[in-house]
C-alpha cells in the first residue's frame, strides 16, 4: 500500500492528520537492495540485531554485507543445509584457505 494511501486511511481513528518527514531522501534510494551479482537475491533484506559490543566490531569491516554473507553461507555449510549450487564455491574457499 503507497505511504500516503495508509496515511490517509488512518486519519479517521486519530482525528490527526499524520506529517511526511522533512528529511531529505537517502541518496541511494533508487538503487539501495538491487541486485548486484550473478546470484539472484531475495527481494527483502534480512535484518538483526546483535549485542552491543558485536555490532560494534561489525560496523567496522569494511565490507560487512559480504563478510556477513560469508559466514552465513560458511554455517549453512558447514550444517550440512547448504544449497547443491553453492557447494564447489565453499570447497574453493576451503582449498584456498588451506
């Protein structure tokens, strides 16, 4: 539903009419969450929230979309629910390590 559709369907149960934010949009609104890779990725972003101390940490890498991406890919793997596709990459990256 657009924004301002549920905005205005709202009105009625508060009797305000609710103020759009002042705020300039985010510079890249049009291409944030598009796909990027070869891979296609699923249309909403998973989110979490880790402790203090870990968020931290995470917030400074450098590329921490990848680095999370990593090692989410990394336990599935390593639990044995990791897509057949993805298998030759983790054994490449495992030869690689070593």
């Amino acid at each position: 539903m657009p924004r301002i559709l549920g905005m205005i369907l709202s009105f009625g149960s508060s009797g305000v009419f609710p103020v759009m934010s002042d705020k300039a949009p985010r510079r890249d609104y049009l291409t944030r969450f598009q796909q990027q890779g070869e891979i296609a990725m699923a249309e909403r972003p998973l989110c979490v929230r880790l402790p203090e101390d870990i968020d931290g940490l995470m917030r400074e890498k450098e590329n921490r979309t990848a680095w999370l991406r990593d090692a989410i890919m990394e336990k599935l793997w390593r639990e044995g629910h990791l897509p057949e596709r993805y298998q030759s990459l983790m054994e490449q990256m495992e030869q690689t390590a070593d």
